[in-house]
C-alpha cells in the first residue's frame, strides 16, 4: 500500500464483484475507504474491511449499509463517510442490477427497478458526492457504472441496457458542470467480468433462447482478444481514472471489453 494517504473513497456495492475488487485495488492505492452496500451485504462488508485492515495497517476504514436508489441513505452515507475518515475525493458508484427477459415479457416492476438502482441511484450518488467535493474545494473525481450494453443494445436487456445509457448521458452532463470545481466524472463500460451478475445473464440467456450454451462462448467469440475479463481488469482503470494523471480525461465511458465494441 502507499504510504501517502490519496484522500477518502466511497465504492458503492462493494460488499462482492467489480466493486469488491475496486475497493481493495484503492485501498492498496492508498486511499481511505467507505465500503457501502445494501444491508443484505453487511457481513460481506465487515469481512472485507477486516481483511483490509489487516492486509493494510494504517488504512481508515468505514462501513456504510446504504440503498443507493434511497435519496436519504444516499445522503446519509456521505455524511457519514465524511464525519468519519474526514473528507470525500472520490465516488464510485458502482452498485447496479439485471434482470434478463424478452422485452415482449419484461414487466413493469423489473423496469421500476433496475431504473431506480442503475440510474436513480447513480444520479443521486452524483449529486450529493459533487455537492460534497464543491463544498471541500479540492477537485474530486466521480466515476459511474454503465456497460458495453450501455454502448450497443442487447437481447434480453432492454430495460438493463436503457439505464447504462442513461448513466452515459449523467456522466457526460455532470461532467461539463463539474470540470471547474476540478471535479472529473467518467464511467467503466463492462464487457463480460466474471461476477455474479454475469452467471445471471449467461443463465438467463441459456433460460430464454434456443442458445442453451448462454453468452460465455459467444462474448468470447466476438472479442478481439477471445477471453472473459475479471473484475481486477475494471479495477484497474477505476485506479487509473481516480489518479491525478487523470485530470484531462472527463465525460468520458471506457470500454473494458477485450475488444467486443469499439467507439
Ligand atoms: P454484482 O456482483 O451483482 O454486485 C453488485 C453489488 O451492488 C451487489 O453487492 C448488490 O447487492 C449491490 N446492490 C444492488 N442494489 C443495490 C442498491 N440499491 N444499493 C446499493 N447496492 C446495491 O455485480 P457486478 O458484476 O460486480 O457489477 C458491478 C457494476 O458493474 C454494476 O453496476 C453492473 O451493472 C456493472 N457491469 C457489470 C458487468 C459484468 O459483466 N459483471 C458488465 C457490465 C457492467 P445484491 O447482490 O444484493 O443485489
């Protein structure tokens, strides 16, 4: 870990998947940390914390149960992580759900949902994390989850594939509005990472076509470079895009997808 603490960040739905992994990847930066989930995930973000502060002695630490799509735990959480480790520099937004189905079959609830996680959630992580890093005056960068179904349509995904191109259009707009306070905001556009989610569409797909082989061999078939990714690949660009070399890139979506689909 880096001896010369970076600032404080925030990785919503960290308690498993790419967001597990970011939190750790800045934690190892040197960044003090505010691990966040939904409460069904409080265990996982306590053994996650423990398991940091023992890989990393020194590193400031909180645990945050939040529903990012709930504006007052969103607010909440901010306040908090601030009370505790002091400030706030970075917001991950990461937390996001799927739900797999025919569009002639997907329901109104599933569209409910997955819209007020994906985009409410990550506006209000936007809003009230810039509000914070203008009050702060130091810069700050925010950085959103869309997808590569945030750049092109997929089967089975409207509604998850509509609300990563909304995160698209925030990270664009709020970027333009916040690039004077030294604030960046970009995003990480996916390809298949191998999480639970992705087990959830490769399943769903099997579910609802005559592919019953789901998405793994064709998401390998159609990269460039013929392999899924792991969630150290999105980490590692989060790490990059958090980084003070960074300042120039803003409003910005980067694909992390072996090469599936090029802008
Ligand atoms: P994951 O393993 O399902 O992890 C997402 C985490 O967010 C889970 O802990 C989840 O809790 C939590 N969460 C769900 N709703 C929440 C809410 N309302 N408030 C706070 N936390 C909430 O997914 P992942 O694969 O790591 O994906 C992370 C992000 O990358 C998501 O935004 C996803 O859409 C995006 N992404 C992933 C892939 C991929 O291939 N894996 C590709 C493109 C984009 P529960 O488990 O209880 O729901």
């Amino acid at each position: 870990m880096s001896s010369i603490r970076k600032g404080v960040a925030i990785v919503t739905g960290s308690g498993q998947g790419i967001g597990r992994t970011i939190a750790t990847r800045l934690a190892a930066d040197g960044f003090d940390i505010g691990l966040s989930d939904v409460g069904s995930n409080k265990e996982k973000l306590d053994a996650l914390s423990a398991e940091l502060a023992v890989k990393y002695p020194g590193l400031r630490l909180c645990v945050e149960v939040a529903d990012v799509s709930v504006e007052e735990e969103v607010k909440a959480l901010i306040d908090s992580v601030v009370k505790q480790l002091g400030s706030l520099n970075v917001m991950v937004a990461n937390a996001g759900i799927n739900r797999v189905a025919p569009l002639v079959d997907a329901t109104l609830t599933d569209w409910e949902a997955i819209f007020s996680v994906n985009v409410r959630g990550t506006f209000l992580c936007y809003k009230y994390a810039a509000q914070q890093m203008i009050a702060q005056d130091q810069g700050g960068r925010i950085i959103g989850a869309s997808s590569l179904a945030g750049k092109k349509g997929h089967r089975f995904l409207a509604a998850y594939s509509a609300s990563k191109f909304a995160v698209r259009g925030l990270t664009q707009s709020a970027a333009i509005e916040l690039g004077r306070h030294r604030i960046t905001v970009n995003a990480y556009a996916p390809g298949p990472i191998q999480t639970a989610m992705l087990e959830l569409l490769h399943e769903g797909t099997a579910k609802h076509s005559e592919d019953k082989d789901g998405i793994y061999d064709k998401m390998k078939r159609t990269s460039a470079v013929g392999y899924l990714g792991n969630t150290e690949d999105v980490a590692s660009l989060v790490s990059y895009l958090v980084s003070p070399e960074a300042h120039f890139v803003t409003g910005q979506t980067v694909a992390v997808d072996g090469g599936i689909f090029f802008d």
